[in-house]
C-alpha cells in the first residue's frame, strides 16, 4: 500500500496501469523498517474492555500508515502488533535510507504515546510499553499474490527475516 502522493508520482514516472507501478522481480538494497508494540500480549490480556484494544491498534495502525506514507514508503503488513513498511521501491531516492530512519524515531514516539494512553485504560500496571523498532536493509524479491494480478503483491527476502528477528 502506498500513500496517495507516492501512488501519483509513480503513475506519471511510470504508468497509469497500476499493473506497471511495482512490477514482480529483485529490488536492491529495499530498507525494511519494522515496528512491534512491546508487551502486546500482557496489555490484551489485563484489558477488560475489548474496545480499548480495538481503539488502541487502530491508533497505532494509522499513525504508522501515515508515517510511512508520508515519508515515500510502502506499508506493506500491520498484522497484530506489527507494522512493516519498505522503502525505495519500485526506485531510490537519494535519502530513502534517511526517510526510513526519520520514520522509524516517529513510530518510537507513536509507540510510546499508544501504549501509555493504553496504560490509563487499565487497571494492572505493564512492565513494558512503546515499541521495538528494526531496520535492515537488502533484497527483495516482489511478487504476485494472485495468478494474473500484479496489483497484490507479495515480498520475500533476508532484509524481512532480519527485521522480524532484530
């Protein structure tokens, strides 16, 4: 998923088939950012009311998306307590490793912020709260989700396992 903006620019450097914005194949050094809500499990949980972990993921889902995307990068999973975003594909720029490191501080803060604001909404104190950030950078392959549909696309590569396991 990418914002708006990205989405715009890429048709006019690229096409207006959205088929053509991020074709199947190898991308060089992609910098993989991932952000992982600490102590998600102990914070579900000691939560009561359902609606404050729904209110609180959805927080923290769209500030990261909106991070993420305004920074150029592609929000490519936020799957239970985890946001993953990739940038410099389908190209690079000159500061797309900056960008990823100015975003990555900004989840730290969107962390900080989800969970003490969960924190309030419970009753047992956490041991833990904001978020463990990871940031590596290498290959990726990009590929079709679905036969003859390049529009959902799937990544693999040792940048990804390295984020998920920093």
């Amino acid at each position: 998923h990418f914002g708006h903006r990205r989405l715009k620019e890429l048709r006019e450097i690229r096409s207006d088939d959205p088929r053509e914005l991020l074709p199947p194949g190898l991308y060089p050094a992609v910098v993989v950012l991932l952000a992982d809500l600490c102590g998600f499990s102990s914070f579900v949980r000691d939560t009561r009311d359902d609606s404050v972990v729904r209110q609180s993921l959805t927080t923290f889902y769209s500030r990261a998306r909106h991070q993420i995307h305004e920074a150029g990068g592609m929000l490519y999973e936020a799957s239970g307590d985890v946001v993953v975003g990739l940038f410099g594909l389908p190209e690079q720029s000159d500061d797309y490793v900056q960008r990823a490191l100015e975003v990555g501080r900004a989840l730290i803060s969107i962390g900080t912020s989800v969970s003490t604001d969960w924190q309030r909404q419970i009753d047992r104190n956490q041991g833990a709260g904001g978020v463990h950030c990871s940031l590596s950078v290498g290959d990726l392959q990009i590929f079709a989700l679905r036969p003859f549909d390049r529009v959902h696309v799937g990544a693999v590569g040792d940048a990804l396992n390295v984020a998920r396991e920093l």
